[in-house]
C-alpha cells in the first residue's frame, strides 16, 4: 500500500489557479458491472488511440486505464502523481497509480486477496462480488501478446480478470490497451492446473490484489478540485534535483555495460529508462491539458514541455538501439541537452503555480 500523503507546508496553495467554470461535465458514480457484463466489445480509451509517442507504458499504468475506462470513470484525472518520477540509479520509477488517489477520485479500494486454496477459487469468488481481481500471470498462455509472448515466452505481466467460467474454461480480463478474453488450454495455464504444475508443489501463489467500488466516485467539479489537489501534494513529492541530470551522469557506465551485452540487454535497460521516462512525461502533459479543459489556468508551454520529454526519449531509444547494433559510441549528448532543458520547462513552473 502506498504511504499517506504527506501535508502541505503552511501556507501553501492547495488548489492551482482559477477561473474556473460553475459547473464541468466528466462521469463518475459508476457502480461496477455485474458480473460477466464486460465479456462484450470494449472500445479503448482515448489514451490508447490516436495519435501518441508511447502508446503503452507499463501493464500496470494501461491495465488501469482501460478497468478505470471500464468502470465508466475517466483515468486522466489520476494521473497528478507522474510529477513525483524519479532516476533511481539503475533506472526510472516504475510509475503506478497510487492506491490511494485511486480511492479519493473514483472510491475503488484495491485490496491484497490471500489466496489460501486454488486462485481459481478465490478470483471466482471476488468476480462473482463483482470485483475485479488483479493478478500476476504467465504472459505465455495470454493470447493478446501473440506479437510478443504467446506462447513464445514466459514474462511477468498483471492482468484484470473480472469474469471467470470454471465450467468453460473461459475468462475475461483487462490488459495492456484493452479488453481480451481467453479459454481452454491457455485458461488452465493462467490458473496453474495444466499437468507440469502439479509437478511444482513448491510453487508459490502470485501477487494477487482486488478492485472493488466502494462508493459513488467524483464527477464534474468536484472530480478535477480533487485532482488538482493531489496534484499539489504530489508536487511537494517532486524530485529534489533533475533526475534527467542524474541519469546523464550515470550513463557513460551505462553505455559501457550496453556496448559489453548488446542488443539483448538494450531492450529490457530501454524499457526501464527511456520508456518509462518518455511514457511518464506524455501522460503528465495530456493529464495537464486535461486540467486546462476543466477550467484551471495552466500555461501551455508546460504540458508542450513534458511532451518534449516523451518525443526526445524516443529519439534517444531509436538513436541508441542503431549504436548498439552497430556496436558504436553514443553519448546521446544533445538528447540529454533536450531532455534536460524539458524537464525544467515542467516541473519547476508547474510547481511555481501553486507552491
């Protein structure tokens, strides 16, 4: 679970600048389907249409997007805490919703559900709540990664399955950019009970959390007021220097060690750093713009800035993926000059709003 928030030093605006207009329209109050009622077409979010640099980010950020969608409820109003990402040494946050944004907004607890028989048992009984239930799975029996893992590989991916047909064999889950569904051999992989499984008694149970609506979510005025002041205190959660400088100087050892393991390596070291960087930042401009739609004065520059990050981190992707295959030395050195001059175009002038 994620740590309180902290409080806001005295003094401190607690909400961005007005005008704002008398009444907004956005929905909410969504109660969650009964179940079985998502096993139909689900139109992706607009997040994941159109035109975007990163069209996925991570299975955690998309999953929520298009549950939250499924819900009815609009994701862009959560997205006040992409502000806090920061280089971590080895790679940038691994941005997720924070559990408690997610209450406040919409009024969806996210639970971790003790599965002390079979996860079979236990997702038919949240599901049948009318729960959702969001577990980590084998990303081999999950046919939507046909492009990627299906039954080529065996990655670590969380999936939300809020329909489950025991007798069918069949289910339907939330993951990446939208809604899949799967049965047969690939249900009873998902669920462990294919024959070499029985053979692992050591196996341990995965990570397994529920998402249930507790209450009416926000709607309208009240939805983006609440935004905005997570925003606020997410901002007083802003990292103390530019993690974009902290990376460039820890990246020439990078680049040794991308040079030394090559094209194998690149792809995973990629997906933790420019990625989630560029993914982070595209998703921190549309939540701006977002906020600029609901009245509160924001100027442009800033969401243009944070989009910069995302189309740079891109271009260094591009640009390093052809050095390393080439087996050359790029520091990416105007990259990181881009990259740089972006992030202060963003987070100290949208701090400088109302801190």
């Amino acid at each position: 679970m994620n740590p309180s928030l902290p409080p806001l030093p005295p003094g401190a605006s607690t909400a961005l600048p007005l005008p704002r207009p008398v009444e907004l329209s956005a929905r909410g109050g969504v109660a969650a389907p009964a179940p079985g009622s998502r096993l139909h077409d689900h139109v992706p979010h607009a997040l994941h249409q159109g035109e975007r640099v990163w069209r996925e980010t991570n299975c955690y950020i998309d999953l929520w997007i298009e549950l939250l969608h499924g819900f009815g409820l609009e994701p862009r109003a959560a997205f006040g805490f992409t502000v806090t990402q920061d280089f971590e040494g080895d790679q940038f946050t691994f941005f997720k919703f924070p559990l408690e944004d997610l209450d406040r907004l919409y009024g969806t607890q996210v639970q971790e559900l003790a599965i002390y028989d079979s996860l079979e048992a236990r997702v038919l009984a949240q599901t049948s709540r009318g729960h959702t239930v969001l577990v980590e799975v084998d990303g081999y029996y999950l046919p939507n990664t046909h492009a990627t893992s299906y039954r080529l590989d065996h990655p670590k991916t969380t999936v939300g399955i809020d329909f489950i047909d025991p007798a069918a064999r069949r289910l339907g889950y939330f993951h990446h950019t939208g809604y899949h569904r799967l049965d047969g051999e690939d249900y009873d992989g998902v669920f462990r009970k294919l024959p070499q499984f029985a053979q692992q008694p050591a196996l341990l149970f995965p990570h397994v959390e529920f998402a249930k609506q507790a209450r009416p979510a926000l709607e309208g005025t009240a939805l983006a007021d609440q935004s905005a002041e997570l925003l606020c205190a997410h901002l007083q959660r802003r990292p103390l220097t530019n993690p974009i400088a902290q990376w460039r100087g820890a990246f020439p050892a990078h680049l040794d060690m991308l040079l030394e393991r090559g094209e194998a390596f690149f792809h995973p070291y990629s997906f933790n750093l420019m990625r989630q960087l560029g993914a982070n930042f595209e998703l921190l401009s549309k939540y701006l713009l977002w906020l600029s739609a609901q009245g509160f004065e924001i100027p442009r520059t800033i969401p243009d800035a944070a989009q910069r990050i995302a189309s740079e981190s891109m271009v260094m992707q591009f640009r390093l993926a052809r050095a390393i295959a080439r087996g050359c030395r790029d520091a990416c050195e105007d990259c990181f000059d881009v990259l740089e001059s972006a992030y202060e175009d963003t987070l100290p002038p949208l701090a400088a709003l109302v801190l």
